[in-house]
C-alpha cells in the first residue's frame, strides 16, 4: 500500500502493477463488470456533494453530471469523459492526467491545483472559471474555450493547442513555452503577462 498523501494506491490483486479502484481489490481493467463498477462510481458521486480520494483511473463516463459537486485529491488518470458536466464543480488536487475529454463542460467552476498532462481535450467549455495553478503539460486542446476565466499560473507547456478560444482571460504567469498554437484567439486577454517564450541566459 502506497499512500500519496491523498488517495491510497492499493495494486490491482490481479498482479498487474496497475491501482485498484475505490471500493475493489482490482482495476478497472481487470473488473469482470466494468459497466457495473462505472454504475456504483456515479451512484456515489450522485448522491454526495462531496467526493475525497476518489481513485478511479482508467474508468470511462458517458453523460454523467459531476456538476455541483466538490472534489478533492481524486485520481481519474487515464479515464475517459464523454458529454459530461462538471459546470459549478470545485475542484482541488485532482489528476486527470493522459484523460480524454470530449463535449464536456466545466463552466463556471472553481478548478485549482489540478494535472491535466498528457490529456486530450476537444470541444470543451471552461468558461467563467477559476482554473488557477493548473498543469496541461503535453495535453492536446482543440475546438475548446477557456474565455472570461482566470487561468493564473497555469502551464500549457509543450501542448498542442488548436482551434480554441482564451478570450478575457487573466493569464499573468501562464506558460505557454513551447506550445504548438493553431487558430488561437487570445482577444481581450493580457498576454504581455504570459510567458511564450524562456529568455536565454
């Protein structure tokens, strides 16, 4: 049992090295009803305002309202969001890292201190939002806006960003360094605070 100071990472009993899920003694992967398992997860969330060291990587969600609610230090690393709602959500210390999101919607939500590296996200909104201290390291952005929210802090380091909207953002201290733009607009936004580029030394 590994403890990371939030979630605890119990191995999957089945030896694959990978963590099991909350509530089970193996991953998602290896679960011999992955849709039942999905079912008990959203049961849980749906009848809790309040969610704490979720550990539920790997594990894919179609449709599900998480909006309202409040998370903290959970694991979806790897999971997989489809049409989802997080609008109104709060969010501190959560790993999403190498997730995919897609048509889900964060609107409006108070989003600090969370990993999104090496996540794929299209046609997402995140408008209105508190998305400070947030790290999308690698991660591949299009058809998404991040317009009117506060992005302060946050990295965007060797991304892949395309076709996607950070119009009226605060982004004082966001790193953009070697991220690949395609059809960015950044209207309104005080991109002079942001940092595109390392100086040489």
């Amino acid at each position: 049992m590994l403890k990371l100071g939030m979630f605890t990472i119990n191995p999957c009993a089945a030896g694959c090295g990978r963590p099991a899920i909350s509530g089970s003694h193996i991953c998602f992967l290896h679960q011999a009803d992955q849709e039942q398992e999905i079912e008990r997860i959203v049961a849980y969330i749906s009848k809790n305002n309040t969610i704490k060291d979720m550990n539920v990587p790997g594990m894919r969600f179609n449709g599900v309202d998480f909006s309202e609610r409040r998370f903290y230090g959970c694991n979806f690393k790897e999971a997989s969001f489809t049409k989802c709602m997080f609008s109104g959500s709060l969010m501190r210390m959560c790993f999403f890292d190498f997730a995919e999101f897609i048509d889900c919607d964060f609107s409006k939500s108070d989003l600090q201190f969370l990993s999104f590296a090496g996540t794929r996200i299209s046609g997402c909104l995140f408008e209105g939002s508190e998305l400070v201290h947030a790290n999308f390291l690698g991660a591949a952005v299009s058809q998404t806006s991040f317009s009117n929210s506060n992005l302060y802090n946050s990295r965007f380091i060797n991304a892949d960003l395309e076709d996607s909207k950070f119009i009226d953002c605060n982004l004082r201290r966001v790193y953009f360094v070697n991220a690949s733009q395609k059809e960015i607009n950044f209207k309104s936004s005080n991109t002079a605070e942001a940092v595109f580029k390392l100086e040489e030394t």
